[in-house]
C-alpha cells in the first residue's frame, strides 16, 4: 500500500492548500525577528505569549512547498494569535522548501540552489540565539517543536537529537517511516516536484545513514529515553468538514489530499506499534475519523494539543 500511494501520489502535494483558508494571511500581530546563518539572513514571524511570560515557547514548521514570505501557519490557519493568547510565545521560521529542516550535505545540483541548507543548525543554534536576545528574551530549554508533513517528521527528529533544547514535538500527518518500501523513491520524486530539488544533496543515496538518522522509525529509542513529551496525528483519508469541493480542481486536490493523508496514517501507525514495542508511553495519538491532507484539520490538532503543549514546555 505505502509503494503504491508513494510513487502514485508523490508527496510533493502534501501542503498544496485545498479547502477554505482560516486567516487573511499576513497577521500585524506578529513581528519579523531575523537571525543570521550560514544560509544568510532568515526571517521568523513571532506572536508574543498575552501574559507577557518568556518561558513558554513553540516553533511551528512548515510543509514541503514552505514559502519565502510567510510560514504556512500563517498563511492558511489563526494558530499563530491563537496560542498566544493562550499564553504560548509562537515562532514561525520562513523557507525551507523542501528542506525537511535537515542539514544538506550540498547545494541542490538539479535547480542551482547557491547555499547549502542548514537548517537543523539554523533552529538549534541560530534562531535560539536570537531569541534569547534582546527585547525578546525567549527560553533556550523546554520549548516546543510542531510540525505538518515534511515539518511533522523534522519536529521529531529535532526533538530526538536536541533533547536540551526541546521537551515536546509533535507530528501533524507526518511521514514518521522513510525506511518503508517505497517511502525514500516518493520523496525523490516530492522534491523533484516541489522546487526541483535532488535529495542526494540532502541525505546522499538511499544506502546512505544518514536517512536511518532521520526517519522516527529507527530513532524512535531516543524519544523514549529522552523523556520528550509527543503527539502524533494522522486523519483516516476520508473526507470531512473542510472537504467542500466545488470544481475539477477542488476534487482533484480533495482526491490527493485523501491519498496523502492515507500515507502519512500508515507511517504514523507504523511509528505507534514501534513505540509500543519499546514501551514507550511518553506519545499521545489522535487519528481522527475524518480528515484528509489539508490545513484545517491541522488547525485543528493545535487546538486538540494546547493543553498538553501548555504543560509540558516552559
């Protein structure tokens, strides 16, 4: 089944927005906060906590065709304002399309990307010291990692690899078993579609380890041991309330985005069988019963997830 939908549905589709839009885009609540890195200067959108505390901090990462202007959050939901007001300080880092917030080996040779990705570094070295900097002031330690699809599967990986720096992260139909058959030739095929990408820069070869060092199956261990706090979320494919097609291309993204939310629930049942395996029980899992590969039903899993963010970060 994961072959079949991998190579018919390549994941490069997976945050194509389909469906009504929640938020008017660009919020003025927000601040840019820019951080330099040795991919030159990246933008952050920033929402400060309505209770004034610094402590209390989430990072939320975008999808596969993430954008250069705004983080998709933004664009497509009010997660942003909302946890805010809830008393959560909200970073939206910028770019990355394609990236899986990974650090590349090279520059991608197929679209002639001039920089070299660094993005793990970015997010664990560059933008925490922004943050904790100057009118900000924002917490180093215990802060929250959420992302949707490509950013599902990178919050985890951060969280296995920065255990200092992070003590939550959460999947948002991610993609949480790349060592599955025929999961490593879709992602070829999703980054070739979204931006012309070769994941040879990124990862090397298939064979390479460095794809064992970034799939949750395999590192799963280190979640574990770690302590860290997770929520994994994959909806069943089928279409629910924010399916509401009304023309030829409504339905052929409401047909994709069930497909890929198919995928991403395989990956992520895969990912809740190993975790029982090594008795962890540091995971809540929600797979609601509806729900295909689209903005709000993520929407609403940071809303499902607020409280349990809430107290486990900070």
């Amino acid at each position: 089944m994961a072959l079949g939908l991998s190579i018919a549905l390549p994941l490069g589709l997976a945050v194509v927005a389909v469906g009504p839009t929640a938020n008017a885009a660009f919020d003025p609540g927000a601040q840019d906060v820019w951080a330099d890195s040795a991919m030159g200067p990246i933008k952050s959108r920033v929402w400060r906590a309505s209770d004034g505390n610094r402590n209390k901090v989430v990072y939320l990462l975008d999808g596969l065709r993430a954008r250069t202007d705004l983080n998709g959050w933004e664009i497509e939901t009010n997660v942003g304002p909302f946890l805010a007001s809830q008393g959560i300080n909200v970073v939206m880092p910028v770019g990355g399309q394609s990236s899986f917030y990974t650090d590349w080996y090279a520059p991608s040779n197929f679209n002639g990307q001039k920089t070299t990705y660094k993005w793990e570094t970015f997010l664990t070295q560059n933008l925490p010291d922004r943050l904790a900097a100057g009118d900000l002031g924002f917490s180093r330690s215990r802060v929250g990692v959420v992302g949707i699809s490509m950013g599902g599967s990178a919050a985890l990986t951060l969280a296995a690899y920065h255990p200092n720096q992070f003590s939550y992260a959460g999947s948002l139909s991610g993609y949480l078993n790349i060592s599955a058959p025929g999961m490593r030739e879709a992602i070829r095929v999703a980054m070739l579609d979204s931006g012309g990408y070769n994941v040879d820069s990124m990862w090397g070869p298939p064979w390479n380890p460095a794809w064992l060092r970034n799939d949750p199956f395999v590192f799963a261990p280190r979640l574990r041991d770690n302590g860290t706090r997770v929520w994994v979320s994959a909806a069943s494919g089928l279409p629910g309330v924010y399916n509401t097609p009304q023309t030829p291309i409504d339905y052929f993204n409401t047909a994709t985005g069930m497909g890929l939310e198919a995928l991403a629930l395989a990956n992520s049942r895969a990912f809740q069988v190993r975790m029982a395996s090594i008795g962890a029980n540091n995971v809540t899992y929600n797979f609601p019963a509806q729900g295909t590969h689209m903005w709000g039903y993520w929407q609403d899993q940071i809303y499902n997830m607020k409280n349990d963010l809430y107290a486990n970060i900070g």
